[in-house]
C-alpha cells in the first residue's frame, strides 16, 4: 500500500483529477446543450465569457496544478517504483497529462482563440456557432472520460 507523502500526493491526485471530471462534464451533459438552445449571438457571446472566465486562477489553479502534479506522481513512481499501483499511477498520470490537459491544447484552446476572434452577432460567428460545438464538445467528451479515468487510476492505485 501506498504510505506517507507518497499516499498524500495520490489523494491529491484523486482530488484534482475528480474537480476537473466533474466540471467537464457539467459542460458536457448541460452547459453546452444550453448554449445551444440559445440564438446563435447570445451562445457565441455567452461561450466567449465563460472562456474569458475559465482562465482565471479559480480553475487554472486546479486544472494546471492537477497536470504538474501527476507529471511529479509519474516521475516519483519512475523513481520509487512500488510493488504496488506503479500501473494505476502511472496511467492515471498520462491519461490527465495526454487525454486531459494535452487535449485541451490541441483540441478545445484552438477552438476557443476562434471563436474569440468572431463578433457574437456575425453571420461568420453564427455559422461557426454549430461546428463550434459539435467539436468542442466532443473533445471535452473525452477530456471528461479521461479526466475520470485518471481519478479511478489513482484510487486503484491506494486500494
């Protein structure tokens, strides 16, 4: 079993990986659905605001510390490597770095910068609108999936 410091950094993990599943899928199973049953500029300007929001340290603080902390519960179990939940960990650990945070970089953020570049009452921002979330939501589908994956990996992991 996993003990001390060790143990308090995968509870930790446990913690943030969880907050971000479930804000990710607040978004996926409500948010986004909502936005959608708006008219096009009201959805455009609504979705602009809450990615204004999201990078605020509340969420940041969360979602860039949970990545930095399963980078360290990767490289301590590469170092230590138990007897025990050395795979938990370490998949834990890449599914939030490559399925969560990974992803948002090269799936949601781009998307974001696009459609921050449109005016929310355009015909151009309109026509964006459902490509915009058809896709955005689908990635933060899987960032939701991995997001959870990851806590499971680390509960397993101290079991």
């Amino acid at each position: 079993m996993i003990e001390g410091p060790y143990f308090v950094l995968t509870m930790l993990g446990v913690l943030g990986t969880g907050l971000i599943a479930g804000v990710f899928c607040g978004f996926s199973t409500f948010v986004m659905r909502g936005l959608a049953g708006l008219p096009p500029a009201q959805g455009v300007a609504a979705m602009q605001s809450i990615n204004v929001t999201a990078v605020r340290p509340p969420f940041m603080t969360v979602f860039a510390g949970t990545a930095v902390l399963s980078a360290v519960i990767a490289v301590v179990t590469f170092v230590l490597w138990p007897d025990e939940g050395t795979v938990e960990l370490l998949l834990g650990s890449a599914l939030y770095l490559f399925g969560t945070f990974g992803l948002t970089i090269v799936a949601n953020v781009p998307r974001n910068e696009a459609l921050a570049k449109l005016e929310a009452g355009t015909a151009e921002a309109s026509s964006y609108w459902s490509t915009y979330l058809r896709e955005w939501t689908f990635w933060n589908h899987v960032r939701t999936v991995a997001s959870a994956a990851a806590a499971i990996c680390y509960v397993l992991a101290i079991a």
